[in-house]
C-alpha cells in the first residue's frame, strides 16, 4: 500500500501491504557479545531538550556552529519526528517549529548495494541530523516480501550480511539507536513469515550488527541495538509462536537493548494491546521503542461517511460529499491551513480522538519503559497521489501537510495544528 511519513515502510503501489526459542548461539556466546547499552557510551544526548536551532523556514544547515546544534534528552520517554524512508527530507526548520530534538526513518537496505550508504542523500542527511546533536533512531529495512528469505551460508545471507557491514561502518557510534529490521513480519513474504526462517534470519543479524559493535568500539559505544518492529499485536492471529521467539531472543540476549512497536490501530486502546504484549517479555534493564503509531485504520474507516454539512454549506460541496472526495480534493488543490484543519475537526471521529497523540504518549510513558516513540512530521508525495475510498488517509495523520495545505508565510508547509500543538507540548513534559 502507498505509506506516508505517518507509516511505516513507504510502500508504492504494486507492493505487499504492511501488514521462544534461543536458536542460533548458546547463552555464553550471547553473553560475550556485551551488555545491551553499549558500554558507557550511552546517548551523546544528555541535556534536557532544549532547541537552539536556527528554525530556518527552509530547514537548510546554517552550519556547525552553534547556532545549528540542539541538546536532546536522553531516549527516555521521548518523542520523535518520524520521516519514514525520506531521511533525504529530514528538515531542521520543521523540526525547530515543532520543538524536536529526536528523528526517525528507516533505511532501505537494497540500497547498500549501490555505493557507499554514508554519502547516499538520505543516510548522509540523518549522519549530519546526528552530528548537530539530534537524537537519532535508524530502522534497517529488509525486503523479501517477494523473494524467499536468506537462510545462513547462502549467497543471499552473505549478501545481506554483506549490505549490513557498509550500513554499520556508516552509522555505527553515530546514531543512537539501531533496529534490526523494519516491519519483518510485513516484509517477508507470507510463506517465511510463518516458520522459523524469519528468526533466524533477523537473529543472525543481530548477532553480526552486536559482534561488529563489541569488535569496532571495545571500550563502549553510544548506539544501542534493538529488535524492529512487530506488527499487527491488536490481533490474536499475528501473535504467533514467531513473535514469541523474536521476543524470547529480544529477552536472553543481553546486546539487545529492546523491542520496537508499530501501533497503526483502529482504536485507541489496541496500542494497550501491543504493550501488554512485548513488555513481560522484556529484561528490567530493556526498553521498548515505539517509532510508529496512529489512528489511520479508524480514519480509514469513515473515508465513505459523508463530510459535516454545515462544513459542506461554507464551502459549496454538494450534501453528502465523501470524505475521501474532500481529501483528494485537497491533494489536488491544496487548501489553506485553516480549511484543512476546520475540515478535519469537522468529521466527529477525527474529533473525538483530538488528543491522541498527548494520551497515547501519556500511555506509553506510564509503563516506565518507553526510550523513544515516533510520530510522522510530515506527509508523504505517494500517500497523497491518486486518493481514493480505499486509500490509507496517512496524510490525515502528519504535522506538517505540503500535499492538502498551501505554504505558510514562513516557507514551511501548512500544518495540521492539532497534532503539530500536542506535539510541541509533549516535548516538555
């Protein structure tokens, strides 16, 4: 499905949709590999959030001056500025308009087969986010939804493992976080998902990424390693004896500092559902990331409701006008700030959960046991194109909204400022 900077994977059309045990090494390998943090290293983040900057309408680099470099806190409890695969427009004037100090994409590992990942636009992008002093979390993101995946000692692991090592010469002891793999369950074809072959696929990654960690930085390392994301935990039927062994081996492995979620739910309270999953599992020294999560399944549900008529009377539409039709609308011609947003506060389910974000954050922070949590910042061209009834409405999701708003004054794009306000308020809690 197309995904926005609010999803997951940045699928285009064509695509898939997204949708116990300790196998490879015994305990004592495991153990020499080094504890889950890295050493003394930790997060190079160590201040309280604050922002100096430069908040440039165009989000250009004023340089490596101070001027340029924010102090972010420590990945305990934060909240991140998601851009999915467009690490390429990570943009400081977006993120200083909003307060962030900690980003979030994913790297599509094909793509380390064609030169060097440190000086591609988007890692390159994320490396320089990294070193005016933004927290940063990385997904590596491997495709197999259309090709069986590697088993150990075949050319296609030694390929893999091969991609691996230039992603890790380029980012490890720069970014914070690491996750071994993106969505796996949604990118690996249906007949891997299901058997072991995905485990041990993901295992040997993470033993590799832990052994080139201990071997390049012996005396401690800031970037700590977690497991990517698991999907679909709201629903009995995807929490399979996979999951509990990816979650077995989160657990016994002690270079792992944790398990990633991507909550993408129809109700508020079945992201409960993917935390109630993951967190006993978890060791009392690991963490769990959240780099993904939103309501777009319940928006998608109301996309054939017809819009509000008195917002429909204001602006001309014909009584009982789809949603959809109002956001493609949009997307075809953009509104202006403040009609996006009457628009969507308007739609009495979009209303209704105004607060998510604030009460999601909320929740995760209560466990104690949240490092990072990721919300989209900004919409995404595919998500946008050819809207339809049955598109994925992540456009509906994103702070800032270049496809259904006009520009601000500033230059930055037109923002959805419900989200854009509680995000800005979560940074300072």
């Amino acid at each position: 499905m197309v995904r926005s900077n609010t999803g997951s994977d940045g699928e285009r059309q064509g695509e898939p949709s997204r949708r116990r045990l300790f196998a490879l090494t015994g305990s004592t390998a495991l153990a020499a590999l080094g504890a889950a943090g890295c050493g003394s290293g930790g997060s190079s983040a160590k201040g309280g959030g604050k922002s100096s900057a430069s908040g440039s309408s165009s989000g250009s680099d004023p340089g490596p001056g101070a001027e340029g470099r924010v102090i972010a806190p420590p990945a305990t409890g934060v909240l991140a500025a998601n851009v999915n695969q467009n690490l390429d427009r990570i943009n400081f004037g977006e993120s200083a308009a909003v307060s962030g100090t900690w980003i979030r994409g994913f790297y599509v590992m094909s793509d380390a087969g064609h030169g060097n990942p440190a000086t591609q636009p988007g890692l390159a992008k994320l490396l320089r986010a990294a070193a005016r002093g933004y927290g940063t979390v990385l997904g590596l993101k491997f495709q197999y939804a259309n090709e069986p995946i590697p088993v150990p000692g075949s050319p296609a692991m030694r390929t893999a493992l091969a991609r691996l090592g230039r992603v890790l010469a380029a980012t490890m002891g720069k970014v914070d976080i690491l996750t071994i793999g993106n969505e796996p369950f949604f990118e690996t074809r249906g007949t891997d998902r299901n058997t072991s072959r995905i485990n041990t696929f993901y295992e040997t990654l993470a033993l590799h990424t832990a052994r080139y960690r201990q071997q390049h930085f012996p005396s401690g390392c800031r970037t700590k390693i977690y497991m990517g994301a698991l999907t679909g935990l709201d629903k009995p039927a995807d929490r399979t004896a996979q999951t509990r062994r990816w979650m077995t081996f989160t657990a016994r492995t002690r270079s792992i500092a944790g398990v990633d979620i991507h909550p993408h739910v129809a109700d508020p309270s079945d992201a409960q559902k993917y935390v109630d999953y993951v967190l006993p599992w978890l060791r009392p020294d690991q963490r769990f990331l959240a780099t993904e999560f939103s309501l777009v399944l319940l928006w998608k549900a109301h996309l054939s409701d017809s819009v509000d008529p008195h917002f429909a009377a204001v602006n001309g539409l014909r009584r009982g006008t789809p949603v959809w039709q109002v956001i493609r609308d949009a997307t075809r011609q953009p509104f202006g700030e403040k009609k996006w947003n009457d628009f969507l506060l308007s739609c009495s389910w979009y209303a209704a959960n105004r607060n998510f974000l604030t009460e999601q954050m909320r929740r995760f922070r209560s466990t104690g046991r949240l490092a990072v949590a990721g919300y989209g910042i900004t919409q995404d061209e595919a998500a946008a194109r050819d809207f339809g009834p049955n598109s994925h409405p992540w456009v509906i999701n994103s702070l800032f909204c270049p496809y259904t708003c006009m520009p601000e004054p500033s230059g930055l794009p037109g923002r959805n400022t419900t989200w854009c306000g509680q995000f800005r308020s979560a940074q300072h809690r």
